[in-house]
C-alpha cells in the first residue's frame, strides 16, 4: 500500500546526506547479527535450495509445490501512460490529441504500422527485438471509476464487489504454497491484491531481513517460541505479521546477509524500483518458493509537467523503468526463463493532453509483458484507436480485460487455473509460450 | 443528484449557495435565501480580500506552534456550554458571518489584477487565506438565526461513566508514558480531557524545546526560497522530525494526534521535491491553525495554499483544457467522498471552476486571465461564474457548499470515528457525529467532546492498532526517553519510520495514510518493529535521543530471572504481567544462555531487562492503542 512518490527515496539511514547520520544502520544490523554473518558465509552457490530442505527452526521457506516460475507483478501506481509508452503514431488521430507533450511519429521506435515504443523505452528495445517483450493495447478493466482509490481495489480484487480477497491472495490459496509464494518486495506494506487469509511475506529491503539482537545472545527459534506464546491470544492483526516476519527471517537471513555484504556496482537504477527489482533477483534465483511477487512503481499520476518526449517527467520515469527491467533480465541469466513480468495499473490516462502539459485520468492502457517465455516483438490485443468516435467519453476504450493477460500467465506458465478470477473467462492472447 | 435529502436541521447554512433544486430543508425555508453571495458576483472586483492588508490583532511571530497559540478570535467558547443547542447556533451563525463578509469583503476591497496571497507565506504571521481573511469579522450578525437543529447531541464532553481512562489515554495520546495513568485518574479524565482540546491552555515544556531545535519552521516561503537552493529537502525533513518529536514529548498530545489526522484527511506530501518551499507553511497555515477549529476554514485554506496548489496541479490548471487533479481529490477525499452521488461531468465542471490559480515564487497568485468563465453546476451546486473576477468568490462559495454538505459531514464524522473508534465505527456513532458537525457549522470540537463523551468509544477496547509511527512514538514514551537536545537524533528517529512504510506525512497520493488494521498487516513492518524496539530498549540507536537504556529502567533490578521479568512487566506494561506474558518472557529468557540468577549490575542483569523489556513492549497491548 505504502510507496513512495515520485522523486523521492525514503531516507535511509545509511545515507551519510541524509540528515548528517553517524551509523549506519545496516552496519548496526551487522554488528549485532555477527553470529548471523558467521553461520552463513559459507554459502557461496547461486541458487540455495532452500525449497527442498525443512529448517530445523520453521517450514516457512518451504517450496511448497510451485514449478518454480514466477510472475511478477509490476503495479504502476497512479496510471500509466499505456499511450505514451506505446504510441499508437500510426493511427491518424493521434498527433493531433497531444500537441505539446506528445509521442510523435519521428521519435519513436516504430514497431509495426500502427504502435511505436516511446524514446525513454530504449534500454528495453533490444529485449523486444529479441522477443521477449511484448505490449498488450487496449488493456483495462470493467470498473469505469477514475478514483485511483475505487479503481485500485478493483484491480486488485479482481473479481465482483463479494469477493473479499485479493486476487494473489488466490494464488496463495492454492495446492502447498509456502509462506513466500506471494511475496510484496520493496514497498513494506501489502498491496490490495494480498487481500486475504493467507500469510505472505513483504521484504523491504532484503538486507533488512534479519534481527538486531544477535543471534549468539538470541536464538532465532527462542524468539519465534516466545512471541508465539505472547501473541496466542491476539487477533490476527496483530500476530500474523510478526509470526510472518520471524519466518521470514528464518528463510531469508542467509540472503540477507550477503545482500548486505554486496557493495557490489550495478546498473540497477538508483530509488526504490531497481532496489527493489535487484531483491526480486535474488530471491528467484535462490528459489526459495516464490509465485508471485509483487512490486510497486509509483509516480504516473501525471496531472501536469510531463514533459516533452525527449526530456521530462514522463520520460525519466520510462527510463527508470526499462533501466530497471533490462537490468533484471541480465541479472537473472538463465532463470529469467522461469520469470514473467507483467504490469498492470488502475487505469490509463486520457487521450488529450491537458491545459497543463499532463493528462488526465483515462480508461484503457498499455501492460508491458516482459520474460524468457513471452512471444514479444509484438502488439497484442484490438486497437481500439483514438478518432474522436471511437474514444469513450475523451478516453481509450477497453478491448482486453487485463485478467486475461494475468491468466494466460497463471495457466501457461504456473499451471495455476481459473480459480484465480472466480466468474470470469480469460480471452486466449497467445502472449507465452505453454511449459 | 443522488444524494439523499437533508434531514432537519441540517446543512441549513449552505442553502444560501445553493440552487433552488438543492430541497433546502423545511426549518431553513425563508431564512437567509436571499444572501447575496452568488448574485453581485458580475461585479465583484478581482481582488475580493485584502491579502496584504494588517492581520488581526494578536498573532505573534511564534513560528511553527503558532497554531496551537489561541485563536485571536476562537469560534468555540473556552468553556463550552452545556446546552449544545446554543453551541450549535453559535457556531452555525459565525460561519454564516464569514460567508455574509466574504461577499462584502469582495465587494468592498476593490482593485484588479493579480492577488498574491502573501501574507501567511512571507510574514510568518498568523495566516490569511481566501475564507480567513473574509472570515475575519465576527461583528454583527446580519440576517435571521437559522433553526437549531431539534436536538444537537454530544455538544457538550461529558465522559461516559464506564469509559476506562487508559482506554481512553491510548487513543487521544501517543502512548503512555510512565506516571501518566496516574496522573489523569489523580486530576480527573474529564478535566484532563477538556485541557487536551485547548491546547493553548497547557504549558508544553518539552514540546517548546523541540520546537526550539527547528527554528527555521517559522521561516516565511520568502525567506526559505532566500537561503536554500530550490528543492532543497531541509524544511520537509526538519518538519517531519519535529513532527515525530512532538508526537513523543508534546504534553499537547490530543492536538497531536490530530495535527497527524488532518494532514493525512488534507494531505499535501512531505518530502516532495515541488512543495520544498511551502509545505513547512502548509503546515503551520493550515493544519496546525485550523485543527481544532472550523473544518470549512481549513478547507479554505489548504485549497489556495501554494502547497496544495502545486501538489494537485490546481495552480497549473487553466482555461478550457482544465487540470481535474485537485477537483476529483476535493470531491473524493476531501469532502462529500466517492459515493456521493458525483459523476465525471462534475468533476470536469468543478476543475473548471477552479481555474486560475497559479504559484509564483512559492506565492499563490490568482491570474483572471486563466480563469474558465460560465455557469457551473456541479452536483446541487451552481453559480454563475459569469466573469473571471468572479472566479474566487465562486470557488469559496464552492467549497463553503462542500464543507457543509451532509455528505461532508459524514466523511468527516466517519473518518474521526476510524482514528479514535474502531476501524468499521457503528453507523449510529457516524451519523450522530454528522449531526453535530452539521448544526456546528463544521466546527471540530463539538464532534471531539460527542465523540469522545460516546458509548461507542468507551465500548471499543481493542479496536484500533497502532500503525508503524504510532508504535514508535508509543515505545519511546514509555521508555521515557529525554527530550532531544540534539537535532540528530529526532532525525534518526523520523528517518527510521522509512522502511515500515510510515514515514510521518510522506504517503504520496491524496488520500493520507490508512488507519485500519486490514491495512497495516505487513510482515516487514513487523519484522521493522521487532527490530526498533530491541534497538531503542538498548539504547543502540538513535544515539542521540535521550534514551536511557536498560540499566535506567529499573530503580533497583532483582537479582533473579523471575523477579526481574516481574519488575520489568510493571514498568513497562504499568500492571503485573499476564500469565501468557510472564510464560512468554520465561521462554524467551530461556532459550538463552543467560544465567536464571547474576549479580547486581552484571551485564547478564542488564541484558535480561532488556530483553524482558524488548518482548513486553512487543505484546498485543502494546501494539493496541
């Protein structure tokens, strides 16, 4: 839920700028878990089966039985600009709707007759040449609300206002999934789609996934024991996450501490989403369960100051974002083939641009869908265009319910089915490729 | 529209603004339709108040706290009285003064051209916004009284017999601290109580040191624009580390809460690259000034503030091609809410009508010239709207139709509810609470003494947890952390709240952090308190807070396990250890290789304190509020 806008990082208190720190934290963390540090330097390998083994503390880590491909979920909090990002410059209509802040034909890569990618795009445009990733147009949901509140809990609920769950709540649900098969990383706080009974892990910062009293003094499972007993009694909101959080910890401390150890130099885009992307890299590869993994990028609520299409707001944020996912993939190596990205967003922006260099809320959008499997290098889904007589009320109109692009990955790749969104038949986009 | 129809008694001071097709409600009929508000508006001069003009009398330069200093001209009566009848009209005939001067006040100030509105942003004076400065005059009251409400419950505090104090502690302060209990039940709650809803009236030594560590808050926008490089982040991280100190030491505790409550309801984030010059004033010009006082005076306020202009890009909105950013958030989240009865026309209509505002150098400027002009109707709201000089007098009229619209009021009662009640508040508690709103004019405090004088509250133990800064601030009031001498470790402590998700005024969206449960269940968030609470029972960190650390938390530690578990339970929990407590802090101390027995001062001793400490400050209750 919680995120950040635009802009700004969340102070750090290891960031000797921010406010004239003395210590940093981290190294406050390492200091008090030397124990920690010593049990686990010996694991070296890239990929840590934790998923095979029972703990002798807890099963929290246990793999459950996923197949171990991953979706991870790309929330672009505030509404994509879907228009932007992939131009429909072919469509006749088109130039004439954004005058100042525009996507024009002469700046894009042009992709096929109808769509070109926008400049900010281009550290992905060699995955989309190598055909692994591909958009999907015309993408949205039924809710007509352009309250990014009412439209967020729709989107993550997924399905009618009697269903009380979030749709990755669904995942979790079914067949043996382990405390980390729906994991939120980076942004602290659940998003709505984690709606639901079943536990779930959020990671923050993966460094951060240990205990400031050392182990030696401590034992982990003395802690785990004694508040197990303190919060017998408490409602749920109170002792499900901390009894998520120990668990959490009892898996993930080994990769905490040689994430805390990695001064290494990266392309990951400095803030929070190539933070937080980096996390997501480690624990895929470490295969300790994940399904779904959700991931926060806020700052496209766009009202004003967009910016032009060679500079500004709207395209630093796309080169944030293709920074950050191009990243990813030459992280992953090889494991980037059991791993689907998908994003989603609570609705797209309108057609016209603004009186103020922005645009406005919208309705239907782009999602990106980027990973080892995916059948990229194209277009999917019906252009709706954006003539005057074919735009809804000023907006794009949806022809693709994003559940279908969210189930085709579920079914082809996570042999997870329907169950997900109760009362709705998923479109067939051909988007990847079956297991 | 769909909204439902008024009931009695209520809202009746909005009619003036209001179409015929708004059902005024039959008590009104007659009363004070004929204001003028909307009808010299083809005449009204741009420069509908006098911005530059001298403030009331009474408004000392007293930096950031100025909004708890007393209101040169309080709406409320320092002892209220005990008929809420009289309290409702009282309130509900001074804010129709404000709305009679807001039209004499434009028809009298004459002029043209762009308005700065400077004052509160250069002056560090007491603020002078649209609806304030028209507001300013309580003189004669012109017009008929409206009807009081039939019966205006809750106007007066009177607590509940079977209202527990601690409960009622846990939700109008940050926690306890130790002695506290004591002391309230010593001085009695009701009067305690009544001291925390004049905050003007309670020496605040901790709270005054602290606001001494930032001087700077009381800067003007002129002056800060004069000594940092734009978008320098100091006065956003120096607001938000006053706001995590005085949220722990201020004996103002109430005033607190709800300076917190009413910058999440009006939200404007911080830090925010685009606000770095303004926000430090948002918050001492509108939030702090108004918290206890008229929500439609607040509403005003944050509407033309150069912070708010800039965060929902109303101050770039112009023209026939109007930005909706601001008009859609003060429809949703600011006033009647989504279920109002509203459509996206509305919405357009409202953007429209609120053109022509634009920020100049950290000042917000009205420029007619962006003005849309024509006639506006959004929801029971119209105005003609015929000139670009009647652009502000149209949207204050706007904004009054909001502010006391019963949607509005719900909205409000709601969301008061959610913070001190329970997450899900009973409809009854709501709708009562509505009712005194509405008979109040807006006026916040008659809701506070209904609110808190309610069964509701005093049957909602157990209800309401703590979210991440409310946890922090909590452990540290019971720890009995000195107040700061340094700066840093205020720092420290607010920069600490980053990674739980918390960060005090940070949410980036407009409707402010949630405040329910359902909300709040992040197992990182956890893990981050497990971690800050061992660190500050330590005194690992922040090391510049004051923290005392485990050996100051016992006068005289036992030399024993057990005892010490015990001693430790009460000094942190204020009462003997629960059962499940005292098995649980047995286990945990066990599964160490701490010894059962040490001797005095031993480092096992003070290990063991501190660990005991760590795990009750852990428990359920403590994570309650």
């Amino acid at each position: 839920m919680t995120d950040h806008h635009d802009g700004y990082e969340p102070a750090d208190p290891t960031d000797h700028t921010a406010g004239g720190f003395e210590v940093g934290r981290r190294t406050l963390l390492r200091l008090a878990g030397v124990a920690g540090v010593l049990s686990t330097t010996s694991l070296a390998g890239a990929r840590v089966a934790f998923g095979n083994r029972r703990s002798d503390d807890d099963d929290g880590g246990r793999n459950g039985d996923g197949n171990g491909e991953v979706l991870v979920v790309l929330s672009l909090r505030g509404g994509f600009d879907g228009l932007a990002a992939v131009a429909p410059v072919g469509d006749p209509a088109w130039a004439a709707l954004r005058p100042n802040i525009g996507t024009p034909e002469r700046a894009v890569k042009r992709v096929d007759d109808t769509f070109g990618l926008h400049p900010g795009l281009s550290p992905l445009f060699d995955a989309w040449d190598d055909g692994v990733l591909a958009a999907v147009h015309g993408v949205g949901q039924a809710s007509t609300s352009r309250s990014h509140a009412v439209a967020t809990a729709e989107l993550e609920r997924a399905a009618a206002a009697s269903v009380k769950t979030g749709w990755v709540d669904r995942v979790a649900a079914l067949g043996d999934a382990g405390l980390l098969a729906a994991t939120q990383v980076g942004n602290p706080a659940l998003p709505g789609s984690a709606t639901g009974p079943r536990d779930k892990l959020a990671v923050g910062r993966l460094a951060s996934m240990n205990l400031s009293v050392s182990e030696e003094v401590v034992p982990l499972a003395a802690w785990q024991r004694a508040i197990g007993q303190l919060h017998a009694d408490a409602r749920p909101q109170v002792a499900r996450p901390t009894s998520a959080a120990l668990r959490g910890v009892a898996t993930l401390r080994p990769l905490a501490d040689r994430a805390a150890d990695d001064e290494g130099e990266d392309a990951y885009p400095e803030g929070p989403l190539g933070d937080a992307l980096r996390d997501v890299a480690r624990l895929v590869k470490a295969d300790v369960g994940l399904r779904v993994v959700t991931v926060d990028a806020d700052g496209w609520d766009l009202h004003a100051g967009a910016g032009r299409v060679d500079g500004g707001a709207l395209r630093d944020r796309l080169q944030v974002l293709a920074q950050a996912l191009a990243t990813f993939r030459g992280d992953l190596g090889d494991d980037f083939d059991r791993v689907t990205v998908v994003t989603v967003s609570e609705f797209g922006r309108r057609a016209a641009e603004n009186g103020s260099g922005g645009t406005d809320h919208g309705r239907a959008n782009a999602a990106l869908v980027f990973g080892g499997s995916v059948r990229g290098g194209r277009v999917y889904g019906r252009w709706p265009g954006v003539a005057g007589d074919r735009l809804v009320d000023g907006d794009l109109a949806v022809t693709t319910d994003y559940r279908s692009v969210l189930a085709e990955v579920l079914s082809a790749r996570l042999g997870v089915g329907s169950a997900v969104f109760p009362g709705f038949s998923p479109a067939r986009l051909g988007l990847v490729e079956g297991r | 529209m769909s909204e439902a129809p008024p009931q009695a008694g209520s809202d009746t001071s909005s009619d003036a603004l209001t179409p015929p097709t708004f059902m005024a409600p039959p008590a009104a009929e007659g009363q004070h339709d004929t204001m003028p508000i909307d009808i010299p508006m083809d005449t009204v001069p741009v420069r509908i108040a006098r911005f530059d003009q001298e403030h009331p009398a009474g408004t000392p330069d007293t930096g950031p706290i100025q909004g708890l200093t007393p209101d040169p001209q309080p709406r409320e009566p320092a002892d209220p009285p005990a008929d809420s009848r009289a309290d409702a009209v009282e309130s509900g005939l001074s804010r129709r003064n404000l709305l009679l001067y807001g039209a004499a006040g434009a028809a009298a100030a004459g002029g043209a051209g762009t308005v700065v509105l400077r004052s509160i942003l250069t002056s560090g004076n007491a603020s002078s916004t649209l609806g304030d400065t028209l507001g300013s005059g309580r003189s004669p009251i012109v017009g008929t009284p409206k009807a009081p409400a039939a019966v205006v419950p809750g106007g007066a505090l009177a607590l509940p017999k079977d209202l527990s104090t601690e409960l009622l502690l846990r939700r109008v302060t940050y926690g306890l601290t130790p002695g506290l209990l004591d002391d309230v039940e010593r001085a009695g709650p009701q009067k305690w109580l009544t001291g925390q809803l004049d905050p003007a009236s309670l020496k605040d030594p901790d709270g005054d040191a602290i606001g001494r560590l930032f001087p700077d808050l009381s800067w003007s926008t002129e002056m800060v624009r004069s000594r940092l490089s734009p978008g320098d982040d100091k006065m956003m991280n120096d607001l938000g580390a006053a706001h995590v100190g005085r949220a722990v030491w201020s004996s103002r505790q109430l005033s607190e809460v709800l300076v917190d409550f009413w910058s999440n309801h009006l939200n404007v984030p911080s830090p925010r690259g685009d606000v770095w010059d303004t926000r430090h004033r948002y918050d001492a010009d509108v939030v702090r000034r108004h918290a206890l006082g008229s929500f439609e005076e607040m509403l005003v306020a944050s509407a033309v503030h150069p912070a708010m202009l800039t965060f929902l890009d109303a101050g770039r909105s112009a023209g026939d091609k109007p930005n909706e950013n601001y008009a859609r958030e003060l429809l949703e989240q600011h006033t009647v809410g989504v279920d109002a009865g509203y459509d996206e026309g509305d919405v357009r209509r409202a953007a429209l009508l609120f053109t022509g505002w634009k920020v100049e150098g950290g000042q917000a400027v009205y420029d007619p010239d962006n003005h849309w002009t024509g006639e506006v109707r959004v929801m029971g709201f119209t105005h003609p709207n015929a000139t670009a000089a009647a652009g502000r007098p149209a949207q204050l009229a706007f904004l009054q139709y909001l502010a006391n619209q019963p949607a509005t009021a719900r909205t409000v009662a709601r969301k008061l509810a959610v913070r001190f009640v329970a997450d899900d508040p009973p409809d009854s508690l709501v709708e009562r609470l509505a009712q005194v709103y509405t008979a109040g004019g807006t006026a916040i405090l008659p809701v506070l003494r209904a609110l808190f004088s309610s069964p509701e509250l005093a049957d909602s133990a157990g209800r309401k947890f703590r979210r991440p800064f409310e946890r922090l601030a909590a452990t540290v009031r019971v720890l009995d952390a000195d107040v700061p001498k340094d700066r840093q470790g205020l720092f420290d402590l607010y920069a600490w709240l980053a990674p739980s998700g918390h960060l005090p005024l940070a949410w980036p969206r407009a409707d402010g952090y949630p405040d329910v449960a359902s909300a709040w269940l992040s197992p990182a968030a956890a893990l981050e308190q497990v971690n800050t609470v061992s660190s500050l029972v330590h005194a690992w960190w922040p090391t510049k807070l004051g923290l005392r650390g485990p050996r100051a938390l016992l006068q005289d530690p036992p030399g024993d396990r057990d005892a010490v578990v015990e001693a430790v339970g009460r000094r942190v929990l204020g009462r003997a250890p629960t059962p499940a407590e005292r098995a649980s802090a047995r286990t945990l101390l066990a599964g160490t290789r701490l010894p059962a027995t040490f001797a005095d001062r031993s480092w096992e001793q003070e290990e063991t304190v501190a660990l005991a400490a760590t795990l009750f400050l852990l428990s359920p209750s403590q994570l309650s509020r």
